[in-house]
C-alpha cells in the first residue's frame, strides 16, 4: 500500500498568455504549494534474493488526484464538433495499473535502500472545473496507455516481514 502527496505541477503547457500579469492571475489561483495526492495497492512477489539483495516483481491499482486551477484542451477528449475556446480545470483524477520492479539492499538486519522502477498504464482519468456550475459533467476516457515511467529511490525498514519506507522521485518520464 502506498500514499503519496507532491508539489504541483505548475508548468502551464501550449497556453500562450500575451501579458506576464494574466499568467500571474491564474497562478495565483492555486497559491499552495501541495496539491496533487496519491494512493495505491499492489501485490508483490520475490523474484531474487542473493546475500543483501532482493527483487520484487508486481502489479496493483493506483489512484492520482490533482488539484491545480489550469488550462486545459478539451478537444483531445471530445470528439465531434468542439469550439476552439480553451476550458479551465481544477480536479484531474487518474486511475493507473502500475507494473513495478523493486530493489533492495540491506544496510543492517532492519534498513535497506530501494530503487524502484514503475511503469503507469493510464486505464481511467476525469478532468473537470468544480468551480462551474453543477450542471456541466466532467471529461472522462477509459483506456489503456503509458502515462508515465518513474524511478523511485528510497530509505526502508522492515518490521517483522512489513517493510515500510520513504520514497522519492528520482526522475519521471511522462507522456501526457
């Protein structure tokens, strides 16, 4: 089981604003610096243990919620005629099949450093403004597609047979 909380994503992509003050504007609509929250489960299961070191191979379900206020292109999800206007969004909501291969090496009978290496397949996301009205529902696709690649590095402990750590995101390769 995994939760996570991280900084947003404030990078605002293939939205040109013509004034520096109307990107400060929509910035300052989400002042926080927290904002997108994780939580995951997945099974594992050993696949080599020599010495200090073992290997976890597994899979599970994994949740993503972002919370920044951004522009969003509404025409990559809708299909048929569309206007050109670019649409706001403040909830982006994913729902990921994570492939993961797990290290570990012992440091000591109980602390071990991990690398991590997990791949997202995107199978569900919704994208919508709670700032309109109630009457507008959100964009959602189902599908099946990398979302992104991450490699995660750690610092672990183990109690009994549970290991439990804090990890971090060493560098991530996204493509949407």
């Amino acid at each position: 089981m995994n939760t996570g909380i991280e900084a947003h994503d404030k990078r605002i992509f293939d939205y040109l604003l013509p004034f520096l003050s109307a990107r400060e504007i929509l910035l300052a609509k989400s002042p926080e610096f927290w904002g997108t929250y994780h939580l995951g489960l997945s099974d594992k299961r050993k696949v080599c243990q020599k010495k200090r070191f073992c290997s976890f191979l597994g899979s599970g379900i994994s949740y993503e919620n972002a919370t920044f206020n951004r522009p969003f292109d509404h025409t990559l999800l809708v299909s048929g005629p569309t206007t050109s206007d670019i649409k706001g969004l403040n909830r982006y909501k994913k729902i990921f099949a994570p492939l993961a291969l797990s290290s570990f090496y012992g440091l000591g009978n109980h602390w071990f450093i991990s690398v991590e290496l997990v791949s997202n397949l995107l199978v569900f996301r919704s994208i919508e403004n709670t700032g309109w009205s109630r009457e507008s529902s959100p964009l959602t696709e189902g599908g099946f597609e990398l979302d992104d690649m991450q490699l995660r590095l750690g610092l672990n402990g183990r109690i009994g047979k549970v290991i439990i750590g804090i990890h971090s995101k060493g560098c991530q390769s996204s493509e949407n």
